[in-house]
C-alpha cells in the first residue's frame, strides 16, 4: 500500500513538473520574453547568424560591376609588424580600393570574395542613408520633425519631444542602456526578441533629448521604423532597389529579421561580401553619385560626416563630441579625416576622402579597452592602409 502512495505522489510531481515546463516554455511565445526561447535556438551572437536566424534576402544587381583592379593590383605588401596584428585580431577580409580600383585584397581562414559576412552595428550607417534618402524625396519633411509623427508610440512615454536628428546622432535620451547585458534587458529583446515593436514600445524618456551623446542601439531601431514607415517597403526592399541594383552589387545579401519575421533588425544584421561593403563606402567618398547618377544628396552626406559637436560626451567630462554625425564615426589618422561605418567583432568600412580610397575590415576580433570610443584594432588597420598607398 505504501508504495502505491509513493508512485501516486511520484506520478503528481511528474506532472506538475511537466505543467511547469509547458507553462514556461508557453511563456517564452510571449513579447516579454520571445528572446529566451530564440537564444536557446540560435545561440550566441556571431558573424554568421544568418545561417540561423530568420533572414530576408537582398537581391544583387542584374548589372553586376566588378571592381575593376589596380595596375599593381595586390603587388604592395603590408609591413610584418603590422600584418601579424590584422592576423592576430582574427581578421577575414581586408580591402583596399583607391581611385575606384582594388588595389589589395586579402582573406584568411577559409573566407573568400563570395563569402557572407555579419556587419553588426556597421548597418547603421546603411539606415542613415536611407533616411538621407527619404529627406531628399520630401518623405521626411525635416530632421527636426519628431519622431511621433512617424513612429506612435514616441506620442508617449516622455517621448514627444525627440526629434529625427537625435537619433541619427544617439542623443534621445531614452532608457535604451547599450551596456545592459542582462537576460532580460532591451539589448536581448532587440536581437533575439519576436518584435521589434514590442522592443521599442518599452524606450521611455530618462533626461532631455539632443544635450547628451549616448550610444543606443534603439535609437537606430527606430530609424528603421521610420524607414520602413514613410517608404512603405522593407529595409531590405530599399536596400536592394536603392543601392545593390544602381551600385551594382555583385552578391545577393541577408538582413537578419526578428524572430517573427516582422521587421529587420536596423541597428545591425547587414550580410554581404566584403567587395559590396565596400560599396557604400565607395558611395560615400563620391559624395553620393554612383556612376553619374544621384542616389543622395551631397548636402545630406556632408551632414552625415559631420561631428555633432553641439552634444556633450558624459564619459569625458562633457567635452563637445568630436567623433560620431549621423551614424558615422569620425576621426583623424595621422593627419588623414576618416570615416567610418564600425560594427562588433570589427566590421569597418573606412572612407578616406583625401586619399580617395576606401578600405574594408572583416572579422572576429576581442573587445578592448576603446581610445576616445574606438578600438585600438582601427588604428592598425589604418596604418596597414596608409602603407600600402605610400608613394
């Protein structure tokens, strides 16, 4: 009799164990906590996460335009010193384009010029040009409007007074904490989440928008949103029309989605090959023209390139900032301007305009401690660079 009670008791934990785990794993199918269940599936962020994620596709040009090569194509050397830095950082792809011609190119690893490559935060510079885009075609009617009349839930929440312009240059000052790794902050929501609505509808105004300069990926979250919103397409529609097809790209690329399938992740997830990363560069230093015809405006780019130095930098006693515009990174290299498109792991796309070139760095390097915001890792990149256009 006392083992019948025993099995009875034993058959009622089972099944309250068993309740428990469909209760929570049912939970995981809600906004709040979507994110749990994908990162069990997808696992860790990498650079090849659109091999788990859901993705939409890119289309490449039906004119592809290879790059042409350089008469002495490959035939300058990086200095040892250096090249065993870039292959100490796990670098996979390093370009040199000058005057509109390869002239290096190299890969490591098993990568190749056909491999796909995750760019992480290097896609906001992408969304920024596709919001200099929609200004120049009067969607956007300036970047002073606010940002509630394009996105709703910023009529809420303390939000009504940030503007366009706040998120192009990361000072909206919202709740978004870029630093905040924990399991259950927007940072998970946002890459592994179902919605990135859902994300978005949970920024809230923590102090006065356009003052203070704060890294926030959400910022760049709703720039997609109103991207997608004014233009009535998907980010990777626009991408495909606006800039694979005319700037002849010669890949079909990925944009990771969230785990709905809704919207794409605007804050990152751009996967190409690194010789069509080189082409938003390439845009860039031609001030816009592809080809002889205008993709943006001129007037937008040379905003975009330009220091926010009306913002305060709180993490260096709220000196003027010298080194981001409108999701672009700026500095000098030894004399030289430089602009930049900086993803995780080392995703940069270098634009030099004195030099005409652009350089493109792929790989899967270590954090370090940054120099005024930026990795140590740039600056060896730079002078690889620089060497290889000595005279």
């Amino acid at each position: 009799m006392q083992g019948i009670y025993h099995l009875y008791n034993m058959k009622k934990v089972i099944i309250i164990l068993a309740g428990v785990l469909l209760l929570t794993f049912g939970l995981t199918f809600l906004p709040r906590f979507s994110h749990l269940r994908n990162f069990a599936v997808w696992g860790k962020h990498t650079i090849h996460d659109y091999q788990s994620h859901p993705v939409r596709k890119i289309a490449r040009s039906d004119k592809p335009q290879p790059w042409p090569y350089d008469s002495l194509y490959n035939s300058g050397a990086i200095p040892d010193s250096l090249l065993s830095r870039i292959d100490g950082y796990d670098t996979h792809a390093f370009l040199v384009i000058r005057h509109g011609k390869l002239i290096y190119e190299r890969y490591w690893d098993g990568y190749d010029s056909a491999r796909l490559s995750g760019s992480f935060s290097a896609a906001k510079s992408i969304i920024s040009l596709l919001i200099g885009i929609a200004l120049d075609e009067r969607k956007i009617a300036s970047l002073e409007d606010p940002v509630s009349k394009y996105v709703p839930h910023f009529q809420t929440n303390g939000l009504a007074k940030v503007r366009l312009r706040d998120l192009l240059t990361m000072s909206s000052g919202t709740n978004y904490n870029e630093s905040d790794k924990g399991y259950f902050s927007m940072n998970a929501s946002a890459y592994y989440g179902d919605d990135l609505e859902y994300m978005v509808s949970m920024m809230e105004r923590e102090e006065e928008p356009g003052v203070l300069w704060e890294y926030r990926s959400g910022d760049s979250q709703v720039l997609g949103l109103v991207v997608e919103n004014v233009f009535g397409k998907s980010i990777s529609e626009l991408v495909a029309e606006r800039f694979s097809g005319p700037m002849g790209a010669e890949s079909d690329a990925l944009w990771l989605m969230d785990g709905a399938g809704k919207h794409e992740k605007a804050f990152c997830c751009y996967n190409g090959i690194a010789r069509d990363y080189a082409r938003f560069g390439q845009l860039v230093l031609n001030k816009g023209l592809w080809g002889g015809k205008r993709i943006i405006s001129e007037s937008y780019l040379t905003e975009a390139v330009t220091p926010a130095s009306y913002l305060k930098d709180p993490t260096e006693g709220n000196a003027p900032v010298d080194y981001y515009g409108y999701q672009y990174w700026l500095l000098r290299h030894k004399g030289t301007p430089v602009y930049a498109m900086n993803g995780l792991f080392g995703q940069y796309v270098y634009i030099l305009p004195e030099l005409d070139a652009v350089v493109v760095r792929l790989g899967e390097s270590k954090w370090e401690k940054p120099v005024h915001h930026y990795q140590p890792e740039n600056f060896v990149y730079l002078d690889a660079a620089l060497a290889l256009m000595a005279p």
